[in-house]
C-alpha cells in the first residue's frame, strides 16, 4: 500500500504551484537588443530549417505561442483577507507538423486527443540565451513526440479502413501580421481589498452560508505567434472578474450554493459597489431560501429558462456539438454531421458565434478575441440561419466541405487546439414579452393538463456527453428553479433539480422567446483547456423538459452552532 | 478501567483551567484554536456515544519568496502568504480510536472547510474555518472507527497495541517576528549565479531557484500543549542538465540551506557550486560508461553521509494498520525491525540523533528543531551504540515493543500517525585513519583480491533530483533482493593501482541494504557534513512530498568491503537534431 502510495507520488511529481504570487519587480530591465518575437521568429526558422531538410519524416510547419499572463486579485471571506495574489509568467507552446498537410501526425484518430506541446516556463524577461534555449528544446521534444505519432499513424490500420471523412489534416491558410498594443493592469489593491472585505462581510447576516467568499482578480493576457508560414503576431486582452459564492447545508445533507460572477474588460467595467452589495444580498437571501425549499420531484413538462439559463443551455447543449473536430472524430456521437442545410432549430431561431462583438446592451463580452490560438483572425460566424445549419466551428483542422478555418481554433497554454465556441448569440424573430411568456407557459401547463411548469432563474453550467460511447445527452445544473401554477397560486421555488434530456428532442420543443437578451458569461472547459467564453439569449419556452433529481451528499449539517452564536451568548 | 478515569480526570483539568483563563489572550489565533477545541470537545452525533477524547489544531502561517531564474534571465517571482491548517479528531480512547486502521484516512467527511484560511488575526473568521474542519474531521472518525470495530470482529488475533501514546503538555510562545524578504536582491543574485552556466555549452537546461519561507508555526491540543514558534527556511538550489553523446541523461545538483538568510553560504562560494555543477555535467556527458562492478568501495566526502541518510530512515518503525479480513496489503516493514539489541553497524561506529544542536565545531546545525508535529520535545537520542541498535524513532504511535514519543514525528505518515524522521544525525568513529590511508586501504583490497580497479563514490543523486522518465528507467526495475531503493552514485570513479583515478557514468547499486552496512570496514577521521530536506519521498525526490523536514547527517568518509554496482541499461532519445543555439549573453 505505501509501495503504492510511493510509486504515484513519483509519477505524478509536479511542483505544485500556489497560484498565489507576487511580481513587484523593482528590476532595472535593459532594453533587449531584439524584441521577443523577432527572438522566436529567427529560432524557428534555424529549427525548422534542419526539420524540414535534414529530419525523417521532416516537419513541414511549426509555429511557437508564447502567453504572457500576468493577474492581480484578492479574495475575502467573513471581511477577512483570505489571499491577495500577483503573478506573471510566460508560457511557451510549440507546435510542430511532421509529414504532410493530408496526412500528418496530428491526425484524427477515433478518441485520442493526441497532445505534444507542454506549456514550458521560460524567461520573464527578453534574455535571449535562455529564450533560444528553451525553444531549442521544446522544438526538438515536440518534433521528436510527433514524428513517433505519425509512425505509429501510417502503421495503423484504421488509417486505411475508408474514413467518412477524408478530408485533410491541416488548411492553408494565409499568413497574418499585427502587433496590437494590449492595455496595461489596473489594479488598486487597497481599494478592491476593501470592496472584498465589505461584500464578504454581507454573508454574515444569513445563518444558512455555512462558508462563503469573494473573489476579484484581473488579468493581462499578451500572446506572442510565430509560424513558418510568416505569420506574426502580438495580440491580446485584459480580464476583471468578480465572484462571489455562498454555500450550504440543507437538513437532509444536500449540498446548496449560490453564486454570481461578474465579467468585464478592466475593473472600471466591473458594476459599482452597491450592485455588488446586492448580489451578495441575493445569493444569501436565495441560498437561505434554497435550504428551507422542498425537494422536486422527477418531473415532465413546460418550462421557461430565463436568458441567461438558455445561454448556458444552447451553449452546452448546441455549442459543443456543431465545434468542427467532432465531425471528424468517429468515436463522436455527430449529432448533427450529415444535418449541415438541414433543419436543426425551429425556423425562428438564428445562432451566431461572433468574437468579434466586445459589448451587448451595455455588457461586456466574454468570449472576444482578435485572433485565434492559430493565428486566424476571429470573424462573425451565421452557424444556423432560420433554422438552418451552414458551417460549423473550425479550427485549421478541415473539416469535409469546409477546407479553410472560420477562426475558432482555442486552446489555453499547455493543450492543443480544437475548435471551440466564443460569443454564442441566440437570435430569434418569435418574440413576446416576459409577460406574455410566462402567459404562454401556463397555458401550456394547462394545456397539458399539468399541475405546474417550471421557471429555471439561474444555471451554474453543465456538462454534455458527446461522445458516441456515451449517452447522447446532456445534465444543466440549475441553482434556481421555480414552479409556476397553473391555479394562480405564488411560484415555488425548489431545490435539487437537474435538467436532463438529448439534444434533438430538446430543439424541436422550443415554442418561443422573450424580446429581451441576457447575456451569460463563463469559461469553457474542454479537452483544449479553460477558454473565456459568452453565451447570449432571450428567455424560451420550451413545451417539455425533463428535471431528475440531483445526486446529493449524505452528511448531515455541522453538529456544533457556528462559533458566532457561541460566542453571542 | 483505572485508564479512562484517569483519562476523563484530565479532560476535566483542562476544561477548568481554561475557564479561568480571562486574561487578555498572549496569542489571539492560539487563543482562537483553544477556544475552538474547548467547544468541539462536546461534539456530538445524535444516539451515538462516540465523542472526542483528542482534538489537535495546527496552523502555518506561511510568508515565501521563490524565485527562478535561467541563463541570466529572470524566470518567475512568486510571493506567497497562505495559511495552513491541520485538524485531527481522535474518538474512542487512548487504548482503541480510529487510527491505524487501512482506511483511517478515507473516512474525512468534505465538510465546507475547503475554503482558505482567513489571514487577518480575526478569532471568529479562524474559529469559523477550524469548527467546519473539526466537523468533517470528527464525522471522518466516527466513521472510520466503526469500521475498523467491524474489521475487527473477523480478525482471528487483533493487534494488542495501545493507539496513541500520552504525551506531557507542552507551552511554548516565542515570538515569531518576520525579516522583510529583499527581493531586488535576491533577484539579482539568482540571475547572476544562473548566469553561471553560460559557460558551459554541454549544460542543456540548468536554473537556480531561491526559496524563503517564513513560518509562524501554532498548534494547540486538547491535552493543553500550546506552541508559537518560527520555522524558516531558505535554500538555494541550483540544478543543470545535459545528455551523453548515447543519449542518457545527466544531472548535477547544488544545494544551499539556512534557518535565515545569514546561515546561508557566501555568494562566491554559491558561484564555485554552480561551476562545479556545470563542470561535472560536462565531464559526466564525456565520461565512459562503467561495467558492473563487485568489491570494495570508498564512500568520500558528503557520499557516505548521503548513504546513510537513506539506509537509516528505517529507524522508523512501521505498523501495520488493521486490515480488512481477506485483503492482503504488503506495507514492507523496516529493515531494522526485531533487531533492538543486535549488531547492525560495525563495532566502532556510534549513532546519535541530536535535533537540540545548532552547531557543531563551528558549522551551523540544519536538522536542530524545537518541537515536532505532535508538540513533543525532542531529546538526544542514541541509536546504535559500538554498532549494536539501542533505540528506534518514535513518534506518539505505540509499536511493539515501544510505546511513547521521542519527539521524532517529523513528517505526515498514514493511517492517522505521523512519520517519525531524525533531526542532526551523528555517525561517529571509535577507530579512524586519514584519507589518504582510507585510499591505501582501499588499494590494497583491490591488489589482495586481484581487481584491476576499486571504486570512489563521491556523491549520490540524494535528494534526487532526476526527472520522472529517468526515475522510472533508473529505479523502476528490480533493484536487489529487498527491493530497496537508493539514489544511484552521481560522481564515482574507478581508482587504479597507480592512485589515478578516472570519472565513469551509468552505474547504479545492486542488493545494497541494511546488511550491508555491516560491511564497513573502515571511517576517515574527519567527518561531513550534509544538509537536506526529508520529504519521505523515495530518493527523497524533489518536489516529491509535500512537506520537508530540515535534516543533517554529520558522518565520516566510509569504506565498504563488498558493494555491487550495476550498469544501467535503458534506451534515451537521441541528442537533440538541431544544433544548439549560442550561448552568447545579451550584455
């Protein structure tokens, strides 16, 4: 057993890294004689020079990224300081293409995810020794890794068994050129310590937040690119974000929290103190309410999720499916791969992804990008018009009828690119009030001949199987749920309700939406990593939805009073 | 009988004596962590008459500096200030809890405590975070204690042993002030000793990496121990790589350590290391690779103490935990185990483990500390005495034989206990020669048993700091009949005849273990000494444990009468395809 323990502390050996750092550099940094990426472009071309003449197989492209993050943040629980952080690193990936665009090693086989960059740590400042080092021995270890895979490739068998889709390994795509200045931190930490503080302090008041926090970070995201084809970029993005969570304990043990982020592109962004305030007035008021709440019972019926609930719903139950690669991929289950001209969504509904949109009625947006994490400029993409499927999310692995990227290509440091989603837009010309929605919904209960529907307020995230081996289906995590009587009876709100359901039976039961979008903004996480996303819809209607009954912990509530009440006595 | 009265006696002492405690608090978290385990004593679960009868509640507030740098560059900076919090709940009794059963460790109920440690001095918040951690922690035990009642009702002869041994309170309060980290400076010496490696282009990666920790260490006990203390630490570490023109890959490691900045090596002396690094990287990647070898071996400089680093953590005692019926766990127990009494070492060598010295002819002492983990006071310990084995490493879990601490629990262990570990270890020799005669000795084994060559360790990969791919290609195989694992020697040498003596690389130890320690036939007269970081990883690997404690090993050059080295054979990639870039610096 402690044989055991040993050997998986030896495997997985990584230095563990606190999140938790500070840079206050008080450095004198002589100006580099050449900048970064003129450093990365002329080691690439010395690598890919030997790669490609004097190597077997030979490389026939490459490209370097290298993300230089740098965040500040605090977080607060009970008007406590729990931590406040300041980081920077710089993260190199590498990526290098051995055989031919038509078949090389990054090629699809059904299930595997083959990965060959690392996300390495190379040197904060521009010393070009060390740079040159480190991409050196990336090149080389990245090089070495995918020259195995393709050997191992044109030996398998499956390669010959005739694919579906035959359609090549790699685009061609035209090389790009930018250098666009990325604005620098904002970050007064005594100022956003003391909002920490106060909006932490505002849990007290509900004996039902067992334990709560508040976090607020910034971060500057600058991307250095390079590739063999010319490509050259210095592109980037800063991010504020503000969460805060509550969580809870019902008497029958079932875990509960609330929560509420807050994103925007710099703090002045970020909603004013008060609004703050509120949020942890709501999430405490609606976590206490969650607790005393009844528990749903497995239910069949009509419902109506609010913007941002839908958001998350088209996200997880749409987005992941129409993202390129798993058209590809026949461990896939592809939902919708023979379906591109065909009917997928009732015709009054238009789904757009556009990184190219910032802002939406006064909020920012998430998932914006200038270029992609393979150098493709981001562009609006009409994925289903009226109803109708045209393309899908492409990243520079080609899909058949779709040689060319749509710049939707997405990875974080260390993975490899996929296709993912950005801005999800949800357009539809179906429109009523929220008034007359909720109208419609009872109608629809009574319709039906039910008791109630549902009202889903606020979804956390779900997952989704896409899998073929899986289930086709999908689970959302709602943390607010409401019933709506049909006899006019106040709306109830429940706890430990889970939305499940298969996708193509979900679309074709959506009957209307709201005039009015709301906006949901998240991280996307996928086999390429955590990537910043937005998902924007108006509330629908949806005359069925399946709701089970969350899988919940056994524990009971904390034996002892908090040691607040102890202490008032 | 007598035992639980006398046990429910001193909760009620305890209990008293806090009460009349309304003095403002010395300390306001040691304060906080009293009152917490003072109100936790009556937790309780409806119709279950399971209770506490030992609460203990550690806190670490730790402030690091770490930085990295590579080739003279500046890598990353990381201030760090988190604290650290430890609760353990034992219910049942001194005589039978939930501890040292196999699944003591599953049962820790996620309560809410998974949130940080608030950092301000704040009692409620503190209080807060330890209630939830004592809820889940207490629940874990409940839990784990009926299983293991369950467990036992099929065992044929259960284990008689006590569960934990009593221990006497401990106060201590020292202030636990801090030194402003200078980061500016720190930086600038990283980068310059980093920048060492320029010259060396058969170095492929190489770095320096300054930690700084300083620990305001608190912990508290239902048994009324209450500590503050300061436990700080810097090391300086400084690392290089290369690779064999066949492919196998070479590394070299220097450390530096010190409670504060001033024990530390001198800044001229660090550069020396750093070039020695370099330069043994570069003659290891050109040295010929060795043949397997049997005979005598000199163990020089800091190898015979690195040596017996390893040989002797089996001074701890393992017990085996109660099992379940029917499930077979081999927990490999210490090679010292039923030998109290016998001749473990030879006659003229002494083993002491002294953690209450800070120095030692002049040297500062890294392995000295105050207190233990389970607040118990180290004393001087003779372990071997003229080579017989006197005494084991006790932590408060009793073994057979043995019960009651020596204040060696140094690091987390399993199954409920911790991991006892040495302080200041002392080999000393009643007998000794001078190097050059422990060569000579050397020599004229060789010609009496007609070898063409001995061999000359002068230091082992301990720590190790190997990657993981060559951990597995090194130490994965069969390594002699025990099993055991010891760091492979990282500079050996053939020694001929003529005195010369010639690098070789590619080696590894065959059947090396305690046993052979009897094989020592001889010890120099002047003694080492080597500081490390005890994690309980194997190899001591760096990075491998979560917890270090600070050790020293003072022993003499040793000889070995019979040792077997191994050639090691594993297929490595080749040497990179592109030449290397130039290592021409910017300035």
């Amino acid at each position: 057993m402690r044989g055991q323990e040993s050997a998986s502390v030896i495997l997985s050996f990584v230095p563990s890294s606190f999140r938790l750092t500070i840079l206050g550099l008080a450095l004198s940094l002589s100006l580099p004689a050449q900048s970064l990426l003129d450093v990365m472009r002329e080691e690439l071309d010395r690598n890919f020079a030997v790669l490609k003449e004097k190597s077997d197989p030979p490389a026939y492209f490459a490209a370097y990224t290298i993300t230089d993050e740098e965040s500040r943040g605090v977080s607060s629980t009970m008007g406590t300081l729990q931590a406040s952080s300041n980081n920077r690193s710089r993260l190199l990936d590498v990526t290098v293409r051995v055989g031919t665009p038509k078949l090389d090693n990054y090629h699809k086989l059904p299930g595997e995810n083959p990965r060959f960059t690392s996300a390495s740590q190379v040197t904060v400042e521009d010393t070009v020794p060390a740079l040159r080092r480190a991409l050196w021995l990336e090149t080389d270890r990245t090089y070495r890794a995918g020259a195995q895979r393709l050997i191992k490739i044109k030996t398998n068998a499956s390669v010959n068994v005739a694919q579906q889709d035959n359609s090549d390994d790699f685009s061609t795509e035209t090389a790009t050129k930018a250098s666009i200045e990325v604005p620098l931190l904002k970050w007064d930490a005594a100022h956003w310590e003391g909002v920490a503080r106060k909006m932490s302090a505002g849990f007290q008041k509900y004996p039902g937040v067992l334990a709560s926090s508040v976090g607020i970070t910034v971060q500057r995201e600058v991307k250095y690119f390079v590739n063999t084809e010319g490509t050259k970029l210095r592109h980037g993005r800063t991010f504020a974000r503000v969460v805060l969570v509550a969580r809870g304990k019902a008497s029958d043990g079932m875990d509960l929290a609330t929560s509420e982020t807050f994103e925007s592109q710099d703090t002045e962004g970020l909603p004013a103190e008060e609004t703050l305030l509120e949020a942890v007035a709501h999430a405490g008021k609606n976590l206490e309410a969650l607790l005393k709440a009844p528990v749903v019972d497995p239910y069949i019926g009509p419902a109506i999720l609010s913007g941002r609930a839908s958001g998350v719903f088209f996200h997880e139950i749409f987005g992941h499916r129409i993202e390129g690669h798993r058209q590809k991929d026949e461990s896939e289950g592809q939902t919708f791969t023979k379906s591109l001209n065909e009917a997928i969504l009732p015709p009054f509904l238009s789904v757009v992804f556009d990184p190219t949109k910032h802002r939406i009625g006064g909020v920012d947006l998430n998932g914006w990008y200038d270029y992609d994490d393979e150098g493709v400029k981001a562009r609006r993409v009409p994925l289903v018009e009226n109803g109708i499927l045209k393309t899908f999310l492409l990243s520079r692995a080609p899909v058949k009828g779709f040689p060319q990227s749509n710049g939707h290509g997405r990875k974080s440091p260390g993975l490899e690119v996929v296709s993912r989603q950005s801005n999800l837009l949800v357009e539809s010309t179906r429109t009523v009030t929220n008034a007359k929605l909720r109208q419609m919904l009872i109608d629809e209960v009574k319709r039906q001949g039910k008791p109630y529907g549902l009202y889903f307020d606020a979804i956390t995230g779900g997952y989704t199987t896409t899998s073929r081996r899986g289930l086709q289906a999908f689970k959302v995590i709602p943390l607010v749920v409401y019933r709506v009587y049909a006899d006019g009876r106040p709306d109830e709100l429940v706890r430990g309700a889970d939305i499940v359901g298969t996708p193509l039976a979900s679309f074709a039961k959506i009957l209307a939406t709201s005039d009015k979008a709301e906006v949901f903004n998240g991280y996307c996480g996928a086999e390429s990593g955590n990537v910043p996303v937005a998902a924007v819809s108006p509330a629908i209607l949806v005359s069925e939805l399946e709701i089970q009954k969350t899988d919940q912990s056994q524990d009971r509530p904390p034996l002892l009073p908090r040691p607040v009440e102890e202490s008032a006595k | 009988m007598k035992r639980t009265l006398a046990c429910l006696l001193l909760v009620a002492a305890v209990a008293a004596a806090q009460k009349d405690e309304k003095k403002p608090p010395e300390d306001v978290i040691l304060q906080a962590m009293q009152d917490e385990i003072a109100r936790s004593r009556s937790i309780k679960i409806p119709n279950l008459t399971d209770a506490p009868y030992y609460i203990e509640y550690g806190l670490d507030d730790f402030e690091g500096l770490t930085l990295s740098a590579t080739l003279g560059g500046l890598m990353q900076v990381q201030r760090t200030h988190v604290r650290i919090p430890r609760v353990e709940v034992r219910v049942g009794d001194y005589k039978f809890d939930n501890t040292n059963y196999l699944f003591s460790d599953m049962f820790r109920h996620s309560g809410m405590e998974g949130d940080r440690m608030p950092l301000d001095d704040d009692p409620l918040a503190i209080r807060t975070h330890f209630w939830l951690a004592t809820d889940g922690a207490f629940k874990g035990a409940v839990d784990s204690i009926s299983r293991k009642r369950s467990a036992l009702k099929n065992v044929a002869a259960p284990e008689t042993l006590n569960d934990f041994a009593r221990a006497q309170p401990v106060k201590i309060l020292l202030p636990v002030k801090r030194i402003p980290a200078d980061e500016a400076a720190w930086t600038k010496k990283a980068k310059t000793l980093s920048a060492a490696f320029l010259d060396y282009p058969a170095v492929l990666n190489s770095g320096v990496e300054f930690q700084w920790s300083q620990v305001a260490s608190y912990y508290a006990n239902s048994e009324g121990t209450s500590l503050r203390y300061p436990d700080n630490l810097v090391d300086v570490r400084i690392r290089a790589t290369g690779q064999a023109p066949d492919g196998t890959p070479i590394h070299d490691h220097a450390e530096f350590f010190g409670h504060v900045f001033l024990d530390l090596a001198s800044e001229d002396r660090m550069m020396k290391s750093a070039q020695q690094v370099g330069a043994n990287v570069t003659a290891l990647a050109a040295a010929p690779v060795a043949e397997t070898y049997a005979g005598p071996v000199l163990f020089e400089a800091q190898a015979a103490a690195q040596l017996l680093a390893q040989m002797l953590r089996g001074l701890a005692p393992v017990r085996k935990p109660v099992n379940e019926p029917g499930r077979n766990i081999p927990i490999p127990a210490s090679e010292f185990e039923g030998r109290e009494g016998s001749r473990i070492l030879p006659e003229f060598l002494d083993v002491v483990d002294d953690p209450t010295q800070t120095e030692w002819r002049g040297q500062s002492l890294f392995g000295n500390y105050l207190v233990d983990m389970e607040g118990v006071k180290p004393t001087p310990l003779p372990l071997v005495e003229k080579g017989v084995l006197k005494n084991f490493l006790m932590t408060r879990q009793p073994v057979r034989g043995h019960e009651g601490s020596n204040g060696r629990a140094r690091l987390p262990g399993n199954f409920g206990a911790g991991t006892a570990a040495f302080g200041n270890l002392f080999v000393k020799a009643a007998e000794t020669s001078t190097a050059p005669e422990l060569k000579k000795k050397l020599l004229d084994t060789i010609s009496k048993r007609g070898k063409p060559y001995g061999m000359l360790v002068r230091k082992l990969d301990f720590p190790s700091s190997a990657n993981v791919e060559e951990v597995r290609k090194l130490y994965g195989g069969e390594q002699g009949p025990s099993g055991r694992v010891v760091s492979a020697p990282l500079l050996v040498y053939r020694v001929y005849p003529d005195g010369r003596e010639e690098l070789v690389r590619g080696l590894r130890f065959r059947g090396l273990t305690a046993r052979s320690l009897r094989d020592i036939t001889a010890a120099s007269d002047e003694a080492f000494v080597f500081d490390y970081l005890e994690n309980g990883a194997p190899l001591a690997l760096s990075g491998g444990g979560g917890y270090v404690a600070n050790t020293t090993v003072v022993a003499p050059s040793l000889l070995f009468d019979d040792l077997e080295l191994e050639r090691v054979d594993a297929e490595w990639a080749r040497p990179p395809v592109v030449p290397a870039p130039p290592l021409v610096s910017v300035r």
